[in-house]
C-alpha cells in the first residue's frame, strides 16, 4: 500500500527566504507526481506534475524534483513571499492506477 | 473557461438524513474523481469515474456512500443515514486523461 509522508509537518520562515519542502513515498511503481497548495477553506490547485520519466519541472519561482528509485521528490520555493503562506500537498499516482494518493501536508507560514 | 464546481458549498445535515452532493467537471474531462478530507484523516480518494464508468471505487468507506455520473459529465455522491464521522469536505477533481487532476473548492458537510 502506497504511503505518502511530508517533512516537516509545519514552516515559518521570514519573507525573501529560500525554502525546500520535502515529500516521500513508499512504493516507487508511480506514474506521476503532482504538488498543489490549498488555502484555507478552500480547493486544491494544482502547481506542478511530474512525469515518472522526469527529474524535474519549473513554473516560476517553484522547482519540484523527483528522484523515483528512492522515493523522493522535493519542492523548491524561491525568494518567499506572504502569499505563498497556504498547506502544500504532494500527491502520487500509481502505475496501473488513477486515484492520487496524498501526503500529509506542510503549513507555510511566511511572515512579512 | 469554468472551472470544476461543486454544490452545495455547504450542507448541515442531522444524523440519520440522506444528503446528495453534485460535481460539475471540466467541459471535456473524461475522468472524475471523489475525495473526502476530515481532519483525522486527511485526504482520501473515495471513487474514479472514466466516462460513466467506475473502474475503482475501492475509497467507499461503506454501503452507505455511493455516486453516479451521467452523460459522462455531472457526477453525484449520496450519502445514506448520515453518520457524524461523516462530517468533511468532500472534493471533486476532474481530469482529460491520467494527468493534472483539477479541483473544486469542495462541499462542507456537517453532521449534526
């Protein structure tokens, strides 16, 4: 059974800091990997997929990583901002499979 | 274009009633999915549509729940007896293949 788990649980880091969010799983047959964020009392957007196949993907100042044979991916943020303060959510989807399985979650908080 | 939309946004309901919730996917999103978030639990996939299919509905936490899509679009979860520990938010995503799952902002059921 795929388990998926986030470190650390909670971040609070001043504005204009760099920071890295952690996220593994225990079953590498994924077919891919997909961070969002969720903001309080709301849905779940979707910031970045990562294909199996992949090391990597870039959308602005986010860079999520994925090292698949040791159940690993990784999430960059650059330069923080107050706006980027939300619970962030990685999720996987298995091989043969289509539901997404998620982790835990990380609370963000960046303070001006 | 429109989004995933989810209704009601809200729905207070007391024990032992029946609550329908409705999901309206993507224009052209073939799969859709169903998730339930509580606080004990965190996310979990509950049932995944192809078309009006459902391959995997391995996530039903009992007989009580079920769900239905027509015409490959709209797509219901109805909820029998209600149960306090069926109080959450449940979340509806939609996608065109085993890709980006979209979400809506979700239905906040409450169990009285």
């Amino acid at each position: 059974k795929q388990e998926v788990t986030q470190i650390p649980a909670a971040l609070s880091v001043p504005e204009g800091e760099n920071l890295v969010l952690n996220c593994s799983f225990t079953d590498s047959a994924i077919y891919n990997l997909q961070w969002f964020r969720q903001d309080p009392g709301k849905g779940l957007t979707s910031l970045l997929l990562i294909q199996s196949s992949q090391r990597e993907q870039t959308s602005g100042r986010l860079n999520a990583s994925l090292d698949k044979s040791s159940g690993r991916s990784t999430l960059y943020i650059a330069a923080s901002q107050p706006g980027d303060s939300a619970t962030y959510l990685c999720a996987v989807t298995n091989t043969g499979f289509q539901k997404l399985v998620f982790g835990t979650g990380t609370r963000l908080l960046v303070s001006p | 274009g429109a989004g995933v939309s989810q209704s009601p946004s809200n729905k207070v309901t007391e024990k032992g009633k029946d609550v329908e919730l409705r999901c309206d996917p993507i224009s052209g999103h073939t799969a859709l999915y169903w998730y339930r978030q509580s606080l004990g639990q965190g996310l979990e996939f509950l049932i995944y549509f192809q078309g009006n299919s459902a391959p995997d509905k391995s996530g039903l936490p009992s007989d009580r729940f079920s769900a239905e899509r027509t015409g490959g679009s709209v797509s219901t979860l109805t909820i029998q007896r209600t149960q306090q520990e069926d109080s959450a938010v449940y979340l509806c995503a939609s996608s065109p293949a085993q890709e980006t799952q979209y979400f809506g902002p979700g239905t906040r059921l409450l169990v009285l």
